[in-house]
C-alpha cells in the first residue's frame, strides 16, 4: 500500500495507529536518500569481521516469522530514493503465486547459529506482514514509476 499526498496530512499516523489497533506497534523504517540497493534496507555480511549487521527493517520481518497477527512494516518518504532499486526483490517476490516461494537471501551460507527461521541462508517471508509506504509529492522527491504502482495499493490523501 502506498500512502500519497501533501506533507502533514498523516500518512505515517495512519499506519501507527493501525498497529496500536491490532496491539503491536508498526515499524516506522526512514527511507533515507542515499538507498541504492537492498543492502541498505535489508543489511550485509561484513566480510572483514564475518558479522552480519542487519537493519531494523530486517529485524521487523524476521519478529514477524514468530507471530500469526499482522505486522505493518512502514517505510517513510519511501520514494526519497528510488523504490524500484532497493525494494525490487520484494516487487518480484510478492508476485510469485506460490507463498512458499517468498524467500528471501540473506547470507550466502549457513553458519552454526544462524537464527531459527533462516535456512540455507534464506528466509521464508510471512504472509502477515504488510508493506506500507508513504510518499509525498514534491519536488524534492523520486516519482514513484508505473512498476511499483503495479504491485501496490495507492491511496492519496491531500486534506
């Protein structure tokens, strides 16, 4: 889902309040201009230091694997950067009919005592969390390309 319009109209209230709602906050992820690829959303294996440093938009899905209520995971001002290079993956994931399919890769191997819910360095997404983007319009930003509004539910709100 896309959230449109002016600034100030509560486009990221909106999803907040949804998650209080449903007794869990949603994870509000700042989109920030410099995201080029998934790295910055979704985190990287330092290989230096063999660590993997993860995001908060990574750890949001992966609490979502241990939870059956919906999840809303909020990416704001979503089209600060361009949406299609560091959220492709999930664009071509969530076109998949088989849910089973939903595989994220995380690392490009497993490790002893990788987390419970990746396997073979990948991770099943849920089907019960929610994406939900806010974009302003304004000159300062990206627009949103006919691929991205293709797979997603846009909503403008300008009052």
């Amino acid at each position: 889902m896309i959230l449109e319009g002016i600034s100030g109209t509560g486009k990221t209230s909106l999803p907040y309040a949804m998650g209080k709602f449903f007794g869990h906050d949603s994870h509000i992820i700042a989109v920030q201009p410099s995201w080029r690829d998934r790295a910055e959303m979704m985190g990287y294996l330092n290989e230096f230091t063999k660590k993997f440093n993860e995001t908060e938009f990574l750890e949001s899905i992966y609490e979502t694997t241990y939870r059956n209520d919906p999840n809303f995971v909020v990416l704001d001002e979503m089209n600060l950067a361009r949406v299609e290079y560091y959220f492709a993956e999930f664009l071509s994931l969530l076109e998949m009919p088989d849910t089973d399919q939903w595989l994220i890769d995380i690392v490009p191997d497993t490790q002893p005592g990788d987390p419970n819910h990746l396997v073979k360095g990948k991770m099943l997404l849920p089907q019960n969390v929610w994406f939900i983007g806010t974009a302003n319009k304004d000159d300062s930003t990206f627009t949103i390309t006919d691929k991205v509004y293709d797979r997603a539910t846009p909503i403008e709100n300008n009052t």
